[in-house]
C-alpha cells in the first residue's frame, strides 16, 4: 500500500518510503516539515494553520488571540540550568511571544510513569510554578494521567497557552523582506551542548547550562522599540538556527545570507560540537529569539536587546535578499559561501 487513508482523504507521503515513525519526525528538520506539510497541514486544513506561526493567530470578540501547545519529552528530565517543568512552562510563552502576544495563561498536562519519585514530582511542579510566575503567567487548569512503569521515562509534559496581541503588533514568518535584517539575542547551541554534555560525560572548564528562558519581556521590548518594523519572530527550537531560518525563506520566498563571523558561539560550545560531530547552526536553542526587522530599525533593536539581561551578546547575523528565495547562505569567515540547507536527520533526540 503506497498510501494512507486519514480522514476520507489520502495522504500525501510515500508511506512506502517511511513505514514507521523515525526520530527524524519530531527533530524539526526535513521530516518534520514533511509531516506537516504532507499529511498534518492537509488533514486539518484551516486558514489560522496554514498560516504555520509559533502559534495560531485567532479573531475572537474584536481581540486577537494566540494560541499555542507543545509537548517536552526532555531526557534526562533534571540537567544543568533547567528541568522538563521550567523548559514546558518556557516553550509555550515564547512561542506565544514569538507571536507578538503577552501570554495570559496557560494549561498543563502531565503524563507520569508509574515509579516516578514523588520528590522528583514536586521538584518538576515547584519549577513551572517559578517559571510561569517569572513569565508572569497562572497555569489555569490541566490534566494527569499514569502509565505502567517502563512505559513513560518519568514524565512527559504538554503545554498550552492563550495570549494578547497588541493593536498594531503584525508578526509573521511571511513578512520578511529584501533589505530585512536578521538579529538574534546571542550565543547559539547553548541548550542542545548542555544536555549532551549530561549525556555523554563531557566536562568543562565552567558548567556549562541550557538556555532556557522566558522571551516574554525581551520580546516586549524590541516590539515596543520597532512596532510595525519587527516583520517575523522566531525562537529557533528544534533543528536550531538553520532550520528555523529554512522555514522562514520558505514561507516568505526570500533569501536569507548568514555571516558566520558574526553569529556568537561560544568557544565551550563550539569545542564541544567539533568532538561530538555537530554543526552550531542545527542545535537545538531555548533562550533565543530571531528577530527580523526593517533595515532601518535595526540599530535601535539592537541596543534594546543589549540593554536586557537575555541579549547582552546580541548580534546582527544577516540579511534578507531578493536571491535565491526560499534558501539560507552562510558566508564563512574565510570569505566563501555555502547553502545552509534544512537539517535532513536527527542531531540530538529528545532535547525538548
């Protein structure tokens, strides 16, 4: 059977070619895009999805809301500078931020495995409730399930969240423009290399921990700095930088060019990624925000950005450009140029 009846209608995937769920689908590269663009996008066919954001941007009663949901599978679910709690509260207010919207609330499920220590339990509760209150948001409502022991790795957490969107706050990966430019809040990689360092045993001078942040109040700066002229938002997740600028010169049907010299990584990071056999741009970040702002605006953005604690290493990493729309160049700090393509596998599983 060459394909798949879903809802009355047939998807669109070569289900000869993918049989079965590989890692690869949930690590935001090129498989991750083919199940939403292939067979999620299709079976739910609906314009606020089509519009594929951080999250949905709903009319309701004259107000715009975003509405968003994602779900942590993190192992190990303790590591250096976070937890499976703080990184679900943190994944769900930024997306809605990356939406331009002041969070409002949020829900909560968890799906616990049989065996977990309820010591651990409180410790991951005690975290969303610092991390929600840090973002300045109340977890409203949820749910909890068990599974059997040997079923769950501890637990699994989704997240929801409903947010505001400011009169005259417009934010969308298909606004970016030729003459744009590309900013990011600083250095990348820092998440990914932090769990894997837990992982594999790798030590450093310094400990070196994840990222993980609230956006919220970053993002409310640079808006209330630049309005009109922030055109996209984007936190670059799973598949790191590179993918997250892919789907964004896809949708856009732009160019972007990367200036390596210019993209901050710090040198933990980056040795950590030479002995591990991982390139910076396609590891997983979750205290960092792309911002892509008229050309004009870019100067004041910037300093907005270095002004707060989360964009002290702020930086100006590139362009949007009328060439080659739809693909991502890096110019290399020896002068050449190379495509910077969407990541084709899976780097590191479960790092969210």
């Amino acid at each position: 059977m060459n394909e798949l009846n879903l809802f009355g209608a047939q998807c669109p995937i070569p289900i000869n070619e993918y049989p079965h769920v590989l890692m690869a689908h949930g690590g935001g590269g090129r498989l991750t895009q083919m199940l939403i663009d292939r067979m999620f996008v299709p079976a739910f066919d609906n314009p606020a999805l089509e519009a594929l954001h951080d999250g949905a941007v709903l009319e309701v009663g004259g107000a715009r809301l975003a509405f968003s949901t994602d779900s942590f599978v993190i192992s190990p679910i303790f590591f250096p500078g976070g937890d499976i709690g703080s990184l679900a509260v943190h994944g769900t207010v930024n997306d809605l931020a990356m939406c331009g919207a002041r969070p409002i609330a949020l829900s909560a499920g968890l799906v616990l495995e049989e065996g977990l220590p309820m010591d651990d339990l409180w410790r991951v509760v005690k975290s969303m409730q610092a991390a929600a209150a840090n973002a300045g948001v109340s977890i409203v409502t949820g749910d909890t399930k068990v599974v059997n022991r040997g079923k769950g790795d501890g637990v699994y957490i989704n997240t929801s969240g409903i947010g505001l969107i400011p009169d005259g706050v417009r934010v969308s990966p298909k606004l970016a423009r030729p003459g744009d430019v590309v900013l990011i809040n600083g250095a990348i990689a820092v998440h990914g290399i932090a769990i894997m360092s837990v992982r594999e045993g790798l030590e450093f001078e310094t400990t070196l921990e994840s990222d993980t942040a609230s956006l919220v109040d970053l993002t409310a700066r640079v808006l209330e700095t630049a309005g009109e002229q922030v055109h996209t938002l984007r936190d670059p997740t799973r598949g790191g930088l590179a993918s997250a600028l892919n789907e964004i010169a896809a949708q856009a049907q732009v160019g972007i060019r990367l200036v390596e010299a210019n993209i901050p990584i710090w040198d933990a990071v980056r040795g950590a990624c030479e002995i591990l056999g991982l390139d910076p741009l396609y590891v997983a970040n979750e205290g960092k925000m792309l911002v892509i702002v008229a050309r004009e605006a870019a100067d004041a953005v910037l300093a907005a950005m270095k002004d707060h604690p989360l964009g002290r290493e702020a930086a100006i990493i590139g362009e949007v450009v009328e060439e080659h729309p739809g693909r991502v160049f890096l110019r290399s700090r020896i002068g050449g140029s190379r495509v910077v393509d969407m990541m084709s596998g899976e780097q590191l599983p479960r790092i969210c």
